[in-house]
C-alpha cells in the first residue's frame, strides 16, 4: 500500500495535511506504543509491518503476536478517540 493511499484516508477523516501524514501518524504510534510501557517492542514493529529479514521466518510470521497485536490495536484506537475528543495527556514513565 502506497503512502498515498494511507494520505487519502487521513485526509477523509478529515485530517489535514498540515495537521498528520502516513508516516506521521505511524510515527506517533511507534512513539506512543513504546513509550507507553505497556507493549512488546516486537509486537510493536510486527505491528507497523517492520517485517524479518529472513524470507522463510518473515513468510511463517505473520500470526506473530497476533492476540498482544488485538490488545494493542483497541489501546490505540482508544487513544486516537480520546486525543480526537480534545486531546489527553500521556504520562512518560519515569
């Protein structure tokens, strides 16, 4: 999938481009998902589809961390609505 086609769906949902891009918002997951302690580095970057070096394992994989993935996937939703809902602030760990 094209960065172009991620773009487009962010600007239907009424994203700006001043506002986030594809890579922008992938970013800000990465970020958010990490810093946020709660999640498997790996499950993370399985997640935003950083795939295996190796074919064969990268072909066996894709399951990896899938019930973890699910889990994370409704954390983050959650956290896009509340940030859409007016913002939240995310306490870094210490």
């Amino acid at each position: 999938m094209s960065e172009n086609t991620i773009n487009a769906a962010l600007r239907r949902l009424g994203f700006g481009k001043e506002e986030i891009t594809g890579h922008g918002f992938r970013s800000a997951a990465s970020s958010i998902l990490n810093e946020s302690g709660l999640w498997n580095a790996d499950a993370i970057e399985r997640q935003l589809a950083h795939v295996d070096n190796d074919s064969v394992r990268r072909a066996y994989a894709r399951a990896d961390f899938w019930d973890e993935r699910v889990r994370m996937m409704a954390w983050w939703a959650e956290r896009c609505e509340e940030m859409r809902r007016g913002g939240v602030v995310i306490p870094l760990r210490a």
